[in-house]
C-alpha cells in the first residue's frame, strides 16, 4: 500500500516540536512505514525518520514570513499535483487548507483527512463540497470537534482519538514545589491565564514553549518572570519529561476549545495531573482520574482546578494517559486509510 502524509507546512516537522500537530505527524511516521511505502509532504525543514520518503518543495522564507497563507498555498497546490500524478493508494491529509480536499473531490483522489481544528470559515464550504465526494472522508481528533465539524460534513466523523508512546514518559515521579505549563506561546494557549493562577495558588511556575508571539511575550509574561515565573525556553522531549516529574500539576489556560491537547496526555503519562478549563476535548481528554477542570471561565476557577488537581493519586493520572496508545491510533488510521483506498 502507498500512503501520502500530507503535513501542515506552517511549521516543519522536526524535534522539539513547535506543536501537537507536528509531534502527531512525527509519531505516524514510524507506525505507517512498518505497513505501507509512506511519503510525507511537509514544510521543507522538516526531518522525516527512514525508510518514508520526504517530499518538499522550496519556501521563500522572508515571503513566508510576511505572506504565510499565499505561500503555503502555492506548497499545497504542488503537492496536489504530485500527488496527482503519482497515485497514491490513500492520502492523510493533515493540512489545515480547503485545497487538498477540494482537489481530492475533482481527481477522485482517496483521501483522510483528519480535523485538528474547531470550524474555521475558510474550511467550512470546502469540506462541505468535497465530503460528497465518495473519494474523501474525515475523521475527527475528539467527539467535541466531530460535533462542531458535522454540520459542515456530508458525512460520518469517525473519531480517532490521538495517542503517544506512553513508555517514552514513564519514570519515577520526583516532585518539587512547582507547577508547570508547555506549548506553543500564543495568546490562544493562555500562559497569561496560567500564570495568574499559579499566583493565586501560590506555586512557583515553570513554563516551556516557542515564541511565536513577541509582543504577548513581552506584555503578558515577561513582567511575571524572576516573580515565582521562570521561562524555560523551548524544550525536547527529554526537558519537558524532567520537568512533568518534578511537576506537581500541570496548567493548560488555553482561551479557545482545545481539539485534543496532546501535552494533556504527556503530562498525565508522567503522573502529572492536569489543571484546564472545562471546555473543547479537555473533559474527554482529563476526565477525573487525569486532574481537575475549572468550574467557570476564569483565573478564580482555573486556580481552584489547581488546588484540586494536587490531591490526585499519580497512578490514577498515569492510568487515564494509558487511554490514549500511539499503536492505538495508529492501527486504526491504517484500518480506515485501507478502507478509504
């Protein structure tokens, strides 16, 4: 079976991840190539594990820098037309763009395509064109994103729900007085939020991730840090393993409805609970045993799942991760892809 992996070309595809998107096409790698001849389509930084063949076609960097959308499409549209003229068996398409799907529709093209995302409009018309294709198909990251994504979709969403290699964060909890948040620094993800919290709990807080937002950077964090609030930098998988042991909870403040949230899963595979807002996948994803979800929309609450999340017994967090297998989910996106070629 061939199977084409089509990437978000946002970001590459290399380690430590900018995101959950990234580290989810990493983690497919490996699993589709023990089963399929696999080639990935991704953002030309990116760093493909062997035997899978990498795809890619040259970025003007500064253009994309100040243009990301136009060049991303110009990428998209070339990767459709390879994919056009090599004839895959199925494509996973992992781009948050109409043009896959849209093309897929006219070329008859086998296609999954994951939704990572709420409903965005510049999606919406596209996915409800092309899902009366019988070539393309979705499939959802959650139940809370397949319920927003139906309306738009002329058919089922399966769920599949993502997973990690759980053993990669297994180790002996050592724990510190501290708490800690990761991801990628945006607005959206709520840093500000963690770190209002954290003070009110009282807890010195530790925070991971790439800067891809300057000036909320410096407004919203720089003036907490040295004040209880240490930046740790963008961390690799080991880092952020160290840090999740030491943890005493982990802080997702997150402003939007989270899709799945794989730093959830990460953190409570290392019996770090997890403390967040109850909204988007967060109660799916954490539920009881993985922590405590905020009863209202606000620092006050955000802080009382704090509070709650550290009376919970390790074992139990580590048993709500071990929901969430990679082998689990990677066996059932070749069960579908193989019925969708």
């Amino acid at each position: 079976m061939k199977i084409a992996i089509i990437a978000h070309p946002r970001f590459p595809i290399k380690s430590p991840f900018p995101g959950g998107l990234e580290a989810f096409i990493a983690s497919l790698v490996p699993q589709y190539s023990a089963h399929a001849e696999v080639t990935v389509y991704a953002h030309p930084g990116s760093q493909i594990q062997s035997p899978a063949k990498l795809v890619t076609f040259p970025f003007d960097t500064e253009a994309h820098k100040q243009y990301p959308e136009l060049i991303e499409n110009d990428f998209l549209l070339k990767v459709m037309n390879d994919i056009r003229l090599k004839g895959f068996d199925a494509v996973h398409n992992n781009a948050i763009s109409p043009i896959p799907t849209v093309w897929a529709c006219k070329y008859d093209i086998p296609m999954l395509t994951t939704l990572h995302t709420p409903p965005y409009s510049r999606l919406k018309a596209s996915a409800e064109l092309s899902s009366l294709s019988p070539f393309v198909h979705y499939n959802a990251v959650s139940y809370s994103v397949a319920e927003a994504w139906q309306p738009y979709i002329n058919d089922t969403i399966d769920v599949i729900y993502n997973g990690i290699e759980l053993s990669q964060w297994e180790g002996k909890k050592q724990t510190k007085d501290q708490l800690f948040s990761f991801g990628r620094i945006v607005p959206s993800k709520g840093f500000d939020l963690a770190i209002k919290a954290a003070s009110l709990v009282g807890i010195e807080l530790n925070i991971a991730g790439p800067i891809y937002d300057q000036n909320y950077f410096d407004d919203k964090i720089s003036p907490f840090l040295g004040k209880a609030v240490n930046y740790l930098g963008h961390l690799n998988h080991m880092e952020l393993q160290s840090q999740l042991k030491e943890s005493r909870a982990a802080i997702f403040g997150v402003r939007w409805d989270e899709p799945f949230g794989l730093s959830t899963v990460e953190a409570m595979a290392t019996g770090t609970p997890v403390a967040a807002f109850n909204r988007g996948a967060f109660p799916e994803v954490v539920s009881k045993e993985g922590g405590a979800l905020a009863r209202g929309n606000n620092v006050e609450s955000l802080a009382e799942a704090i509070s709650a999340s550290l009376d919970k017994h390790s074992q139990d967090v580590i048993h709500r991760a071990h929901r969430f297998p990679l082998d689990a989910m990677c066996s059932a996106y070749l069960d579908k892809l193989a019925r969708v070629s």
